[in-house]
C-alpha cells in the first residue's frame, strides 16, 4: 500500500484536523461528520479520525468536499504553502 515519504496515506490529513479544530464555533470530528452528510458526502466519525491521522487514503470527491466544506481550494488542503505557479 502506498505512504507518502512521512509514512502516511494522505498530505491532507494534518491540514483537516488544524481546519477543524481552528473553526469557531467549535467542531468535533462528529460535528464534521454531521456537516459533510448534509453535502451529501457520507464519511463517519471514525474515517474522519483515520484522515485527520494520515491512516487512512483521501479521494478525490472526498478532497473536493472538505476544500468546499472549509472554504479554500484543494491545493489548499495538499500544501502548507501554496505551490510555485511557474
């Protein structure tokens, strides 16, 4: 199974969980999980724990609908900075 070269399953990991824990009013992962079922996206508590801990893969809808979710883009969600543009 491919990790990426710090040995986790996804780059967006860290960045969700800051995202979440940064939201005012405060969000639990069950909260999260609350509002991506409204957007019709069906991801549980527990697969938003594996994300957020970089054990478990991310889609690309799943990217998608947490960069719509938090409001920024999915390049956003995959880097600390945003990418070089040429």
């Amino acid at each position: 199974m491919f990790k990426s070269q710090n040995g986790k399953r996804n780059l967006c990991g860290l960045r969700i969980a800051q995202l979440r824990k940064g939201m005012k009013p405060k969000v639990s992962q069950r909260m999260l999980e609350d509002r991506l079922q409204l957007s019709g996206m069906d991801l549980d508590k527990n697969a938003i724990s594996k994300i957020e801990s970089g054990q478990r893969f991310v889609t690309d809808i799943e990217l998608k609908a947490l960069a719509e979710l938090f409001h920024i883009t999915t390049n956003e969600l995959l880097y600390d900075e945003p990418p070089n543009e040429g």
